[in-house]
C-alpha cells in the first residue's frame, strides 16, 4: 500500500480504492426487487437491498447475531436473510439497523 492510500486509510477510515461502492454511487442504478448490494456510507459498511414490496432500504451492513455481512445474504419477501446462520431480520421504518425477526430457521432459497 502506498504512502497517498495509507493516508486516505487513515484520515478516511477506508481504503477508497477497494472496490465497495459508496451509497450514492449504488443509489444511480438501485438494486432490483430482491437484491441485496454491498456498499459504503462514507466510512460505514452499508448493505442496499430492494424488499419484495419494492421498498429500498439502507441498513448497516453488520448481523446482530454474529457480525456477519448482511450483504452476503438475500431477500425474502420483507426480510433480509442472513448467509452465515440464516437469521431472518426485519428493518424498522426509519431505522438503519436490523433487528432479529421471529424466526432463526430458514426454509426458502439458499444465498448464491
């Protein structure tokens, strides 16, 4: 890493260059109806998702069970779904943060 990158790591927070698009960014072209995008709010780890009603939400991109990435799971109706464990998390309106739905089973579809 170079000394301009070890800069903007440290007085950013994040490696600019590592590929994750910024919120804005992604909000361009937002994701389609089931889809879940990694991407960043300034220096948060942000997961951007399409629910199955059509409603774009923008959550932190952190399980509340384990810290696993929220982006590397899947839509399920109005819920995101965990890929580490299968937890199924609702977001609250006007909140950034999942919280644990009723169920840690999961029946449907498997995260690709």
């Amino acid at each position: 890493m170079g000394t301009l990158t070890q800069q903007l790591v440290h007085e950013l927070g994040y490696d600019p260059d590592d590929g994750v698009p910024q919120v804005a960014d992604v909000l361009v072209a937002p994701p389609a109806i089931g889809e879940i995008v990694r991407a960043r709010d300034g220096a948060v780890p942000v997961a951007v998702a399409r629910l199955g009603s059509g409603r774009l939400v923008v959550v932190e991109d952190e399980c509340p069970h384990d810290g696993g990435r929220i982006s590397d799971g899947f839509v399920e109706g109005e819920r995101l779904v965990c890929s580490r464990h299968n937890w199924e998390l609702e977001v609250a309106a006007g909140s950034r943060r999942c919280t644990r739905a009723c169920s840690t089973e999961h029946g449907g579809r498997k995260a690709s």
